[in-house]
C-alpha cells in the first residue's frame, strides 16, 4: 500500500464551482498533515496545514482531516482558472528517536479549472 | 525579499561529471531541504538539515552528499552523475525543524548525458 495516494487527475471543474481534492494516508501514527499548490514548471508552495481532527478555513481553501478514516481533503470554493495547478498532499509523522520527522508527499493530483 | 535561492537553474552533465548545487536562504530559518522530483515519483527527500552542523538521510540519498556550510547555505553534490538523477532539484527551508518545507526555491533542472 502506497503510504499517501491522491488521484492523479486531471480533476476538471468549472469557473465558480468547488473543488475537492483528497488524499488517504496509510501510517496512523502520523500527526500533521499538508497541501501545497504547484503550478507548471514552478515550485511548491505550502497553501494549507491541518494537525487535528474536522475543518480549518483560510479563505477559499478548507482543509478537512479524519483521522479514522486516514483521509485528509481539500476544498477549494469559487474555484478561479488561477487555481489550476498540481495539489500535492503531504503527510508528517514523528520518527524513532523523538527528534527526526519524515514528510511523505503524494504524487499530486492536477486541478483544471475551465472559464 | 529573495527567499530560497537556488543556483544554477539549468545544467546539462556528462556521465561521470560532478557538480554542486548551490542553496541559500535569508529567512534565519533552521531546517533546510534537498528534494529531487520525478514525473510520477512526486517529491522525494534526498537529505535535509535540521540545523547548522547536522544533516540526515532522505528517502533517496544514494549518489549524493551534502554539507550545511552555515545556517544560510545547504549544498548538494554529485559526486559521480549518472542518467539516473536527471531531475528537477528543489531546495527548501523552513522555520521550525519538524519536517515540512514552508519556502522552496526555483529548482535545478539537471539532465545527465
């Protein structure tokens, strides 16, 4: 089992709609959880984190985690075109030893917001 | 507010060559990061830093080595480049040491003859 999947898209939505973007996670002893936003040829860029249980809103993006269910997600309203990029999910969990942490990204999914 | 700099953003390498990718940041931040990312592989860490002095091994460090000069400057070196680390390289920072890169840089694009 892949330790963090996301769809890999293309997630195509229309201008004003909601997009969701999910991942599930296979470790359940991971503690903190984030999106980052990667558009064409550029870099990531850390958009959201989410470390407990429900919602956290910022903006148009709502990041939601469930622990249970080893499923994290995003929601983005009012989708724009400038929203069309590649989301990339990321888990964090504490190693052994206490002190090292280890960050597993999922392979992205692709997000096309249609004017 | 330059941010995480990353030199140089192209190289072409013959088999064999070495070469050492250049990463500064201004932020003060304690960690820094090599990533290398893959079409279909996503973003896998190389070795990161959690502070001046000390460096860990990623999930893929084989071929490569790293010194953190300073607490600005985190470089990646490869020592003998084979085709397969033909890559975008990002270098990353961030605040805190427990693991999530807040600031990345441009990236290298490295391609291996």
């Amino acid at each position: 089992q892949k330790e963090v999947e996301q769809n890999s898209g293309p997630l195509s939505v229309p201008e004003g709609a909601i997009a969701s973007l999910n991942c599930t996670y296979s470790d359940r002893g991971s503690q903190s959880f984030f999106w980052y936003r990667q558009y064409s040829g550029k870099s990531p860029e850390l958009i959201m984190s989410i470390y407990s249980n429900g919602d956290k809103e910022d903006g148009r993006f709502t990041a939601q985690l469930n622990k249970a269910s080893q499923y994290v997600s995003l929601l983005i309203r009012d989708s724009q075109p400038s929203d069309s990029a590649t989301y990339l999910c990321a888990v964090n969990r504490r190693g052994s030893g206490g002190s090292n942490y280890k960050l597993t990204f999922g392979k992205g999914t692709l997000l096309t917001v249609n004017p | 507010n330059a941010g995480v700099t990353q030199t140089p953003k192209f190289q072409v390498l013959k088999t064999g060559q070495s070469m050492t990718l250049q990463c500064a940041q201004d932020m003060n931040h304690n960690s820094m990061y090599w990533y290398r990312q893959d079409p279909g592989m996503g973003l896998r860490l190389i070795y990161y830093s959690a502070s001046e002095g000390t460096t860990d091994k990623g999930e893929v460090p084989n071929g490569y080595n790293v010194s953190r000069l300073n607490k600005r400057e985190f470089s990646l070196r490869l020592e003998s480049a084979a085709p397969s680390q033909t890559s975008v390289y990002f270098c990353a920072s961030s605040e805190g040491i427990s693991g999530q890169p807040q600031h990345f840089g441009d990236g290298t694009r490295l391609s291996i003859l």
